[in-house]
C-alpha cells in the first residue's frame, strides 16, 4: 500500500522552491512591491503544474528511473503508473483551477505551462528528445 510519502517523492518537491523564487523575482520586479496573501494562489497553481508534469514524466522515464532513480516510487512500485497519471491530471486541473480565481491572462500563461510540460513527456511527441 502507498503512503503518504510516496506521493511526496512522487512529485520530487525538491524541485518547487526556484519555482517560487522565479515568481516572486517575476512579482517584485513588475510591481515594485512585496506581494501579499493573495500571492498564494499563483503559487499554488505553479506549484501544482510542477507536480502534475513531475508525476507524468515519472511514467514515462519508468524504465529509466529503474537504473537512474531505482528509489523513486514508480521504480520501487510503491505507486503504479496509474497512481502517478491520477496525480498528475488532478495536479493539472488544480493548476487551471487556481488559476482562473487570479485573471485571464495568468490562465492562459499556465495552460501554456501544461500543454508545453505535457508534451515535454508524452510519447507521439516528447519534446524532451527535441529540444
């Protein structure tokens, strides 16, 4: 059975800090001011773009992770490839969700964010090979 933490290292948070450094460098310095509660939401729709396109790219470098990461969830089968897909389409749709309470133009800009990193991983694709 997985655990909570499995679903922690699923979404490697590691990586999600500099996320929200480079948003809020991006707020300073448009606005010249030091955002306020309300920050929080573009933070959680980032964030939750990070998780969705981490959970889906750990399926597709399953194989991969084997040899590289053999301690991550999906290699240990801790958590199944479904698992993962269900956590990153939730993490996307939460990202849209989010979103649409800040404005029109930052949907947009994070819908771009989705596609571009779903695509980055999905196989008929893989802009990971392209770029």
């Amino acid at each position: 059975m997985a655990s909570l933490e499995d679903y922690w290292n699923l979404i490697v948070p590691e990586y999600m800090p500099m996320a929200i450094i480079g948003l809020l460098l991006g707020f300073v310095v448009t606005t010249q001011t030091l955002p306020d509660a309300s920050f929080l939401l573009p933070v959680l729709s980032v964030l939750f773009v990070i998780a969705g396109y981490i959970s889906y790219n750990a399926v597709i470098d399953k194989e991969i992770d084997v040899i590289n990461k053999p301690k991550r969830p999906l290699p240990k089968r801790t958590l199944s490839d479904k698992d993962a897909k269900y956590i990153a389409f939730f993490s996307y749709v939460l990202a849209l969700i989010f979103a649409l309470f800040i404005d029109g133009l930052f949907f947009w800009m994070i819908l771009i964010m989705v596609i571009s990193t779903f695509l980055y991983s999905y196989p008929p694709v893989y802009l990971k090979k392209r770029y």
